[in-house]
C-alpha cells in the first residue's frame, strides 16, 4: 500500500493539466489547493530534530507540504536504510 506521502490527491485528469507532476517531476507546491493533506496523521512541526534530520528521505515526499509533517518526518524512509539495502 502507498504511503500518503507517495500520493497525489488530485485526479488523473487534474494531474493531465497540472505542470508539476507531468512537466516538471516537481513535488505539488504547498499552495496548492488540491494538495492540502486532510489526514488525521497531518501535523506542522517545528521541532527541530526532525526539520533538520539529515536521514529522512525528502525525495520520497510528492507533496512539499509532507517535508514539515511530523508523521511523514518520523515514518518516511532513512537514506541510511536505502543505502544499506
């Protein structure tokens, strides 16, 4: 099962005209409406043990606003772990 961060909530159809993902291979700006995370896990952090945890992989993150959410900065994947596998 996809993690929440590995996913866009927007449609196929919307992801066909959005420049982001199709065009850019960009993560979906945090400003963007059909981006906003309604999780119950969704938490801003500014603790700094995880803003500034140099293991967390940040590239597994589709979305920009994951890269401050306490639960994608505590459960994403450690490049530690890739590296060893």
């Amino acid at each position: 099962m996809a993690k929440c961060w590995e996913t866009r909530p927007c449609d196929e159809e919307m992801q066909a005209d959005c420049p982001h993902p199709t065009v850019m291979h960009d993560r979906c700006p945090a400003a963007c409406a059909f981006a906003y995370c309604v999780r119950p896990t969704r938490k801003v952090t500014s603790d700094p043990r995880l803003v500034f945890d140099e293991t967390v992989d940040r590239s597994t993150a589709i979305r920009a606003e994951c890269l401050h959410c306490e639960f994608f900065l505590t459960h994403a994947p450690r490049i530690d772990e890739k590296d060893a596998g």
